[in-house]
C-alpha cells in the first residue's frame, strides 16, 4: 500500500524485501531479495534511491545503519533499535515517564521464575524481539500451570523475554502520528481495536469534529485526548522522521498505558485510505519525502475488518457477495499462500454512522463464506 500510494504520487520506488514476488514489488520500479540483516544489500538499495524507509520492524538493526551510511534512512535506525525490542522500548517509555504496563526482563530460565513471582500472575511472557501477531507471547493465568511455563521456558531459552503483567482489558486504542523533519506533528483521532487471538480482528474509527473518536461506547473524551497527546510526545521524543502508531490498552478500572510503538503505517490505519483526508501511507510518504503533512481529518466513520488466510481454508472466498454490501471496499495484498492466521486482506465499510459502518464490514466478511 506504500509502495502504490509512491508510485500513485509519481516516485519510481525500489523495494526490497525478504521473498521472491512481494506484493509491494507490483508497484515497483525495481525488486530486490534479500535477507533483512544483508548489510551489503540494504546499502546497495540505499545506493540507488534518495530516501529509504520501512513498513517492517524485523529488519537487523547493524543492515538498516549501512543503509544510513549510504541516504537518509527515515525513521532513523535508532528509532527501529529502540522499538523493535520490547525490553528496550519499556526502557524508552519509563525513562520518557510515560505510562507502560508493570513488566520485567529476563534472559535465562533461572531468572524467568524470579520475574514471574514479582510481576505477579496472571501475567504474559513475551519474546523481546521479532514478535508480531501475537506470536511469542505466552499467558500464565496463575504461577502453577506446568504447560505454561514450560512454553515460557521454551521462549526464554530462544531469545531474551518480557515478563509483563497480564490486564483484564476495556478497549484498546491505537493513536498515529506522523512527524516532519521540521518536527511538524500531524496525529490522526484514536482508532479502536478489538483483536481476537492476540490478532487485530476489528478497528473502529468516529472522530467528530473535535477529532475525538466516540467509537467505544463509555470511552471518555479526555481519555482519548491524553492518548493522541502521549502519542505525540512518544514521537517527539523519538525524533521520528515518518510516522509512528502507539498502541494503548484501557484497563478495566479506566486507567490508560502504552502497549507498544510501531514507527510504521498500522493495520488498524488500513481503514485512513477510505476515511481520512490523507491515508497513514500518503502520510509516512509525505513525511520522508519532505512534504508537508496532510491533513489527518476523517470524511466519514469507518470500520475495517481483517481477511486472515482462515477464510480460504474451505473455498474461495465469495468476494462478490461481500462487495454487494453498500460502502465496502475490499483490499487484497496479492499473498500467494493463504495460511491460518495470516494477514491476506482487508475490508474496510464507510458510513453515514459507525454503528452502520460496522455492521456492513462485519456483514460483507460473513457474506464471504456463504454459500
Ligand atoms: P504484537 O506485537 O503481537 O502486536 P502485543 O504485545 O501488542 O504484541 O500483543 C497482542 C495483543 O495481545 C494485544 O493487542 C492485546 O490484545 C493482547 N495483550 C498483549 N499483552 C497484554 C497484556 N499485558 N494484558 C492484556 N492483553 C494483552
Ligand atoms: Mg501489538
């Protein structure tokens, strides 16, 4: 979706990425594999363009730094090392004294014990890098499920973890926010997620005029207003050059905590290309190309629904029915495979109402696998 939105807006983008036949590499003027730690090959690509970006976090830090010797790397290597570990990121947003989830590090079975007693159950343990989806993460409802911690134990011996307490949820939002090299700060309304598995199912957007979503019911203005302002001051502090999505959990009791930092355009923000002024990937573009920021308003509320690779599983899904539903539009990355769980499209529903907006987009994905 960067890669079209780039070519729409007259770039030749080159891309780079770690498959033969990526789905950005339809709106490319050049593809390259290889691996996402290739020193050499990230430098080469930095070679033949005049910016380079990212809309992945998994890349190794030491290849996107060779990359910087060569361009302007936007968001700067630095931001993708500080996000792209958990343990690190927690670093970031308590020395930045922003509010984050109770949570530990730990690098060895010994320790995990230790970190599990202080954090407390129920809690998760979660891999520090290269996570996504919900993959790596493991739920210890009490301290004494032998299965649990066994699979905690399996993680902690493949890579460093975070121990973090385990919430009962209300709603989780994600906030945004693009940032110029000026230091200009564009931040779109609160979008409101529900995942299911560990995975974004559902995102959920209503800004009126204020640019405060009313999306979930009971889900206090100021609220909101404190999560696009922290959102916001994460990206200043970041110095981020792009845009960055900060994920929030709303805790049953109504208390606010920063989840994660994403410096890239968000699945929940698929649903700014029919809604917003400027879609989050215009927007990234924008930002490292030195544009000006566009506008982040919405023209309508929208809601967007998840394709996950599921849905092929039985037969073709029936696109025809579900885009007979008014105000849907339907968005297929071109993945070849579709595999349980895996991300293969989007659809997202505008209308004059949320409520309406939702129930057509969940309508149209049920209308997929009727018969
Ligand atoms: P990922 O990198 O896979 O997005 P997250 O840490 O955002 O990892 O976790 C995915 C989802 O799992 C969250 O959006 C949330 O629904 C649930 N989750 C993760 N951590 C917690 C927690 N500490 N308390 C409650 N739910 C959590
Ligand atoms: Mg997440």
């Amino acid at each position: 979706m960067l890669a079209e939105t780039a070519s729409r807006m007259g770039y030749e983008p080159h891309v780079l990425a770690h498959e033969d036949d990526p789905p950005a590499g339809r709106f490319a003027a050049r593809v390259m594999r290889a691996a996402l730690d290739d020193a050499a090959a990230l430098a080469a690509l930095a070679e033949s363009v005049d910016v380079v970006t990212f809309e992945f976090e998994n890349i190794g830090f030491a290849a996107l730094a060779a990359a910087a010797a060569a361009c302007e790397v936007r968001p700067a290597p630095e931001v993708l090392h500080t996000t792209q570990d958990r343990a690190r990121e927690k670093e970031f947003l308590a020395a930045g004294g922003f509010p984050r989830v109770a949570s530990e590090r730990a690098t060895s079975v010994a320790a995990l014990g230790g970190a599990i007693e202080r954090i407390g159950t129920p809690c998760v343990v979660k891999t520090a890098g290269f996570g996504y989806d919900g993959k790596g993460q493991v739920v210890l409802p009490d301290g004494s499920d032998p299965a649990g911690l066994e699979a905690a134990a399996g993680l902690v011996r493949a890579g460093p973890v975070v121990v973090e307490r385990y919430l009962t949820l209300a709603a989780e939002l994600s906030v945004i926010v693009a940032r110029g090299s000026d230091g200009a700060l564009a931040s779109y309304p609160p979008i409101i997620n529900r995942h299911v598995g560990g995975v974004l199912d559902v995102s959920l957007a209503d800004p009126r005029a204020d640019g405060v979503s009313s999306a979930a019911p009971g889900l206090d203005p100021t609220l909101q207003r404190r999560a696009q302002a922290l959102a916001a001051a994460i990206a200043a502090a970041l110095k981020v050059v792009g845009l960055i999505t900060v994920e929030f959990f709303v805790a049953e009791g109504g208390e606010l905590y920063v989840n994660e930092i994403a410096p890239r355009p968000h699945n929940s923000g698929h649903l700014t290309i029919e809604a917003a002024d400027t879609s989050q990937f215009e927007q990234q573009l924008r930002a490292v190309c030195g544009l000006p920021l566009g506008s982040t308003s919405f023209a309508s509320p929208a809601a967007m629904a998840n394709l996950l690779g599921d849905l092929w599983a039985l037969q073709e899904p029936r696109f025809s029915a579900a885009l007979a539903v008014p105000g849907v539009r339907l968005h297929l990355y071109g993945k070849r495979e579709a595999r349980p769980g895996r991300k293969m499209g989007h659809l997202t529903a505008t209308a004059r109402s949320l409520a309406e907006a939702e129930r057509r987009v969940l309508a149209a994905r049920q209308a997929l696998q009727g018969r």
